[in-house]
C-alpha cells in the first residue's frame, strides 16, 4: 500500500482526531441523574472523574457486595454532599424516577446485560472495556445502542492522550513513510492473588457476582479486582489491558477487526495461579501492516523500563514508539538522532473522556464521542479473537461483513458462550 492510499484510507480516522482535541462545552449547568453499576475500584475512579468535570449526580449504586455498596454511597455523599439510593439488583436500579444515564462497571461477564436493559430504558451509558465478554454480545449491544438512539461511551480514555494523537497525527501525515509492521506490548510481574478455594467475603453475594458466567468455586484470585486474569470473567491480560493499545492501533490504521489471527503462549510459571497466559504472542492481520501483541507477566521487564508498555510503528523511514505519556522517534538508516518528547495531558485522560461524554448527553450530540459502542465492539472483537485463537491453537479468519469466523468449526463455537442458566445470551437483531 502506497502513502497515498494509507492516507486516504484513514481520512476518516485523521478527523476524528481533530476532533479528540476538542474540549468539551459541557453545555448548561442542569446536573445528569446517573447511576452507577458495580461500585468496586474503577466504579468509583470514573465516577469520582464525573464529579470533578462537574455536571452530573450520582443518584444511585448498585453492587452485589454490601461494603462496596455502602463505602460506595459513603465516599459519593462526602464528595457531591447528597446520598445516593443504594440497589443490589441494578434491574431495580433502572426503575428509579428520573434517572438519566448509567456507568457500567462490573466485570465483562455482566457488560451486555446491562447495557441492554439500560438501552431498553433509554438510558444514556458509559460503560468500561472491553464492551462485551464475546463478540456475539457485542453485536447484540450496537443493535440495541443503534435501535435506542441514546448516547453511549465506551472506556478507552487513552483516546485522549496527547502522546497518542500526536503518533497518529505524525503517522497519518506521513513523516514514518509506510507502514510494514506494528509491535504492542505491556509487560509486568503480575500477583494474581490467594488462588485457595475458600468462603466468599459475608457482604458478597457470590452466585450474582458471576451472573451469566460460570459459577467458579469462590478464591481471592479471581474476585475483587483479580477477575481480570480469569479466563471465564475478565479473560486475560491482553482483553483486559491490551485492549486499549488495540483500540488506538486499529485507530491510527484507520481498520475494524483483522482478517487473520494467531496465537501462542501459555501459561509457564503462574500457572498455579491463574487461568490465562501469563506469555501470549499474537500475530494480527491488517490490511495495512501486521500487527503484533506480547505480553509477559513475569521475569524481567525491557532493558529500558519505559518501553515495558506502549506501541511501537515501523515505518520505512523511520520507528516511533508511543505511551501514555512519551513520544520517541529514531531513524531508519545510520544518520540522525533519537528524538523523545513527555506529552502531558492536561486535565487527565479520565477526566476529558468523562467530559467528552457528559457533554454529549447534554448536547443530545453523539457525533461527538470518540468511543462509540461500533467502535468499542472492533477493538473488543479483535482482542476476543486472539483469545479463541489462544484457547483452539489456530488460525482465526474474520469475515468484517458478516461477523463470523471462517472454515474453522472449533473457534466458531466460542464467539457466543452459552449463559448459565436463568439468564439468557442476547442476540444481534
């Protein structure tokens, strides 16, 4: 592919870039009604976000665990000086007066449930990646999101780093030349916690906790926070972290979800520990350049401890790598220097996509979210697909027309788990 047809191709992409710099109006100073679902660590971190851009209530919470409700509520009257109505079951949450809009925020498992019963209130939403935990509930979430017209936001807050719409800028304009391949990564020592099997904590209702998921026998490692590295609940570094430095290489290529996936690893030395590899490479196939994700949760990190998480473009002209914060460019041939910059983001990558999303609700404007539920279910996909290819030890093929996995039986079965029962998987219609 030649400069000129990358750059027609990610015309697209270049304008919502200039978009992504716009600071939002936050238009009048009427307060939204919001609810908060799973009010646990990040509930409360994009909730206490919404509340330092201004503009919002939290008039409710929900939880299935009695202290995150009550600290919850807590911490909420302290910051806004009103209490909020506290739910267990967010359905009851969803048939409160007056409410506005709902962050999502519990674990993957629970993601399209949610977001289908609030569309079906029509309710605005903000929900956390990934958007769903297979890609059949992902389809089946733009549908509903597309069928209720609201306004939704997808938690991909690394769309507002200035580190990584400036790369995008430079790539796009041409300044790396062309493309051929594109290397993520974030390595770290992972602690997934106590795997002993044991008694839930008292406050926490274990059996709604895990929802449509497999009811696993309870321990610390895949509870509270730790899900993230359990295979039926968060499914992984890559689907969990990864995700976001997909989300913003899928961007800057100006691409939905690759053609052709592989992937290797396994999990060789906290394998006693967790269910998902803590060494995973996989190999992704974009039209533009090759995409390829590692990641290592043990052992030592890169010799430069910056470059232990970030992106690096391999252009012919030259290699950049990017982070949240640090943009470093060097040359292809023997002349020329290393440039590295900081990039700070001034009022905090949380905290503009809050705005960015509070704004839209005020303004009815969905045009202007960078993180749309079509968007969020490509780089949901993407990482989902390299689990199923992980999981079937094969070469995954996507069709992006007909959302379904090619000529491979196996891995086709995974793009929708089935629920345990009552609850029952949604389907695209």
């Amino acid at each position: 592919m030649n400069r000129r047809s990358f750059i027609k191709k990610t015309a697209l992409s270049s304008a919502a870039l200039a978009g992504s710099f716009y600071m939002p109006s936050l238009a009048g100073n009427r307060k939204i009604k919001v609810g908060l679902i799973g009010a646990g660590w990040y509930g409360m971190v994009i909730s206490e976000a919404a509340l330092e851009v201004g503009g919002v209530e939290i008039v409710a919470v929900c939880d299935v665990d009695s202290d995150h409700l009550k600290d919850s509520a807590d911490k909420l009257e302290q910051i806004q000086g009103s209490r909020p109505s506290t739910f267990s079951d967010y359905r009851d949450m969803l048939e409160m007066n007056g409410l506005e809009a709902v962050f999502i925020a519990t674990p993957p498992q629970w993601h399209a449930l949610q977001f289908i019963d609030a569309c079906e209130k029509g309710l605005d939403i903000f929900c956390e990646k990934p958007l769903s935990y297979d890609p059949m509930e992902g389809l089946a979430m733009v549908r509903a999101a597309e069928k209720a017209g609201n306004i939704v936001a997808v938690g991909f807050q690394r769309r507002q780093s200035k580190a990584f719409q400036y790369a995008q800028q430079y790539i796009q304009e041409g300044r790396a030349g062309e493309l051929h391949k594109v290397v993520a990564q974030i390595h770290y020592r992972a602690n997934p916690g106590d795997p002993t099997i044991q008694d839930p904590p008292a406050s926490l209702d274990w059996d709604a906790w895990c929802g449509p998921a497999p009811k696993l026998p309870y321990r610390p490692s895949i509870g509270h926070f730790n899900w993230r590295l359990e295979k039926e609940y968060g499914n992984g570094h890559l689907v969990d972290w990864g995700i976001h430095h997909i989300d913003i290489i899928r961007r800057v290529l100006g691409e939905k979800v690759p053609t052709e996936i592989h992937s290797t690893g396994g999990n060789f030395v906290l394998k006693d520990r967790m269910t998902t590899p803590d060494t995973l490479t996989s190999t992704m196939k974009f039209e533009t350049a090759p995409v390829v994700w590692q990641h290592r949760l043990w052992g030592a990190g890169e010799q430069n401890s910056d470059l232990n998480n970030g992106i690096f473009f391999h252009g012919e002209r030259n290699s950049i790598f990017v982070s949240d914060r640090k943009f470093m460019v060097w040359p292809s041939g023997d002349e020329g220097e290393i440039v590295e910059r900081e990039i700070s983001t001034e009022g905090g990558m949380q905290q503009l996509h809050m705005a960015e999303f509070i704004d839209a609700v005020k303004r009815r404007d969905p045009s202007a979210i960078s993180s749309s539920a079509e968007d969020a279910f490509y780089s949901s996909t993407t990482v989902q697909l390299a689990m199923i290819a992980y999981e079937t030890n094969s070469i995954v093929r996507w069709d992006n027309e007909e959302f379904m996995i090619l000529d491979n039986p196996a891995a086709s079965r995974l793009i929708s788990r089935e629920y345990r029962a009552p609850y029952k998987h949604p389907k695209p219609v």
